[in-house]
C-alpha cells in the first residue's frame, strides 16, 4: 500500500483520537512533508482539511438522528467547547448543529465521505534522470494556494506570460512553476517564473524565489499538461516510496523549455524533485 492508502487507513481508523499530521506521516511511513505533498496531489484535499471533515461528518450524522447532546457530540469531534465546535461545523457545512438536529436530515450537506485511493491516477513513469543542480534564482508571479484551489494555477500562468522576455535580469527563455513554502495543512505558495541574474531591478510585485545547490530525481511528463497530476501522483505515491531516495525538505518545480508549447499545453514538462540519497 502506497503512503496515501496508509495514510487513509490510519485517518478512517483513528480520526476520533486526537490525531497529529506527524501521527499520520509516522502511519504513512514517510514525513509530513511528503505527506503532504502527496496527500494532496493524489486526493485534491489537504490532509488535516480531510480529517476535519471526517469528523464532523461523523457529528452531523449523529445529530441528524436527534442526538441530545451537542456538546457530547462536539468534545467526541475534538472540539472543547460548544462555541468552537459550532464554529467549525457552520464552515464546513454552512448551517450550525441545531439546525442539522433539528431537520433530520444531511442529503442537503457537503459531507466528506471515506476516500478510496483512484489507481487510475497512476501512469508509467520513464526512468527519471539525476541531476546535481546549482542554486537559481526564480522571479515571478506568485499566490499561495490549497489542495483545493490549484485550479487557478493556469490563471496565474496567464497573468505571467506577458512578462516573459521582458523580466529585468531574465537569463535565457525556461520558465519555471516552484510548489514552496508548504505548511501541515496544505497551504504552499506557487510561483511561475523565469531564472534571473538577481533581484535587485524587479517590480515590487513580483515573487521571489532562492533555490539552493541541490540534487534532483527529474521525470518527463509528456502530453497534455492537464494530466500532470498523474505523473506527480506516480512519483510521490509509487516511485518514490519504492525508491532508495527520500524527499529532500526543499522546494520543487515543473521546467518548461522549448519542448512544450504553453498555447496548446501539449509537449513535454520536466518536473524536478528534490531527493536525499
């Protein structure tokens, strides 16, 4: 069983104990960085998202069948008081407990069911090549984003292409998308960018970027770039797990170079992993 598939049992077995991403990372037999990371790539959700709203389905279900206690059914879901719990359960669910008691009924909320891992979302990878690269510097546009919003990546790349060329100290015509600054719960900022002789001349807008010396595990991804996620979920779920490599805590990136044509997204997309090992 791939990490995420751990990682889900552990969740479904456990989720009504105090649970840590650590405790889970530990299950999943991998850190909580790649965790993380993976959990996300593979899933569309952030993996303590996901908990929570295990849990909280797991309330709404007991309330939906006249449970009397609320503030029973809020300490079992993790939350120590009635208010915080409430909070929680209008977020996720957009009504408060009393009124899911009160109506009976929970077809009409957004519950997260158990997840089952899609095998459909794996590829076959072509052997990766390993690459000792020297430090960058990345300049660009960037936005912090959640397993749940990468679908407004592609805008962002939209908004950045007419910079290209035109970057103050642009060295050469690669382009770069760097995942950074990731957090447990499945935050991290994406930045789409050029390499560039230093910082100094850009405009106060863009994001910035320093990718240190580092060793790399680098794929191809070939076709159209709306299948990326399948080749990312391959090497974070299968090849890697199965490698005698280990995730390095640094920053990772998609190059697109000449082989990949950005107006009709089909060609060929490097994505380069950084790897201890």
């Amino acid at each position: 069983m791939n990490p995420v598939g751990r990682a889900l049992w552990f969740i479904e077995s456990h989720f009504s104990s105090d649970i840590t991403l650590d405790d889970i990372a530990s299950a999943g037999c991998v850190s909580r960085f790649h965790l993380s990371r993976a959990f996300g790539v593979a899933t569309g959700r952030s993996i303590m998202r996901y908990v929570r709203g295990r849990r909280l389905t797991v309330a709404a279900k007991s309330l939906s069948m006249g449970a009397p206690d609320i503030l029973a059914i809020a300490l079992e879901a993790g939350y120590g008081s009635h208010e915080a719990f409430t909070r929680a359960f209008r977020e996720q669910f957009g009504v408060t407990p009393e009124q899911v008691r009160v109506q009976r009924r929970v077809d009409n909320l957004d519950l997260v069911e158990p997840m089952r891992m899609d095998e459909d979302l794996n590829t076959d990878l072509e052997p990766p090549r390993f690459e000792d690269a020297k430090a960058l510097l990345i300049a660009g546009l960037g936005e912090r984003y959640t397993c749940e919003t990468v679908a407004g990546i592609p805008a962002l790349w939209q908004r950045f292409g007419p910079h290209i060329g035109r970057v103050p100290g642009q060295l050469g015509r690669v382009t770069y998308g760097v995942c950074c600054n990731g957090d447990g719960a499945g935050n991290f900022d994406y930045i789409c960018g050029v390499e560039v002789s230093d910082f100094g001349r850009l405009p106060a807008e863009f994001a910035r970027v320093r990718l240190a010396a580092q060793r790399y595990a680098v794929f191809s991804h070939r076709g159209h770039i709306s299948t990326i996620r399948r080749t990312w979920n391959t090497i974070l779920s299968k090849w890697l797990p199965d490698s005698d490599f280990k995730a390095a805590d640094a920053p990772d990136f998609e190059r697109y170079d000449e082989r990949f044509d950005p107006v009709t997204g089909n060609g060929v997309v490097e994505i380069w992993v950084p790897v201890n090992g």
